[in-house]
C-alpha cells in the first residue's frame, strides 16, 4: 500500500483506501480498479493523491544521495528558521531520512 500522486495513477491500479472529497463524501471505495475514466474523473474534482495497493512505485527521487536529500531538506526549511517548532520537525524529517540511507 502507498500514497500515489494521481498524476502517477495508471488504470489497473487498485485503490487500498476510499478516495473522499473535501467534505468525506466517498467517491470510489477501496479495491475500486481504477480506469482512464475514473482518473480523469478524480482530476475533474480536484484529488490530488490516493492510496493504491500494491508495491510502491518509482517517484523519481531514487536517483538522490542522502547528501542532497539534506540539502532539499534545508532548503525547504530555510525560511522558518527561528521557529522552535518548525525545527523540530526538520530534525525529524532529518532523522528519517538518515534511517532510509541506512536501510538501503
């Protein structure tokens, strides 16, 4: 099971969570097959991700180092940074990401 940007979603997919709207309104419920119709159908009202079954798919972000994940990482956060609790979730993220680089 992971979280698909729907931009990513390929028809056959299966969904592993109901997709809801903005009010929790169920729009496809889980193990709903997903075809080029519901897709557009989903883009139409604005989804922006759903979870699919399955094994997870590439992102495009295999291809970085733990060094440039950081770097992401900082930059993303350089604007907040006096906020005490804004650091505390860049530390987090940090640590996370240093527990992935060392499962791989």
């Amino acid at each position: 099971m992971q979280k698909v940007r729907l931009s990513l979603a390929a028809p056959g997919m299966k969904l592993a969570k109901p997709v809801t709207n903005k009010r929790g309104m169920v729009l496809y419920g889980a193990w709903a097959v997903l075809t080029k119709e519901i897709i557009a159908c989903l883009s139409d009202m604005g989804v922006e991700q759903i979870t699919a079954e399955g094994h997870p798919q590439d992102t495009g972000d295999a291809g970085k180092n733990l060094s440039q994940h950081i770097d992401e990482l900082y930059s993303r956060f350089k604007y907040v940074e006096g906020d005490p609790l804004m650091s505390k979730i860049k530390g987090f993220l940090l640590e996370r990401l240093r527990e992935r680089a060392d499962e791989a």
